[in-house]
C-alpha cells in the first residue's frame, strides 16, 4: 500500500491519513515457499519488475489499484466491513 501520511505531532499522537493512496500488486500469486523465493515476480511489485513478466501486456490493468478497489475486494473476502 502505496499513501501518504501527515504525522502533525508525536506527543500527543496525531496522524492524518490521505484516502488518496494505491495498491502496487503482484501479477503472480504469492507463496511463502522456499522454491519461490528467488521468483522475484511473487515478491516484487516495483512497476519495473512487473513490466517484464510474461502477461503484462494483457493483465496490467491488475497491477495498481486504487484504495477503493482494494476496499471493495476485502469486503467481498469477508475480511473488512463497510467503512474500513
């Protein structure tokens, strides 16, 4: 998750979080196996790594996603409620 983030002060806390940040995904599916640990298409999602795999051409709109897009996916998982 890619955002930025106003800390306006350390003591007391208080911190602004901008909605406008994104999510850089991976267009192969991660696994924490060691036989994938040297794919660096699993565990990279640097935009210059992603350019050079195999379906990029055809799967590149799934590589950055806004934070709404991102909301909508862990609603649907059941992961987050509404409003997260």
């Amino acid at each position: 998750i890619r955002c930025f983030m106003l800390i306006a002060s350390s003591l007391p806390h208080y911190l602004v979080l901008f909605q406008e940040g994104y999510v850089r995904r991976s267009l192969s599916p991660y696994s924490p196996s060691p036989s994938s640990l040297n794919d660096r298409f699993v565990h990279l999602t640097n935009a210059a790594v992603q350019k050079q795999h195999p379906d990029y051409a055809s799967r590149k709109e799934e590589v950055i996603w806004s934070m709404e897009q991102l909301q909508q996916e862990l609603q649907q998982e059941g992961k987050v409620g509404e409003g997260w």
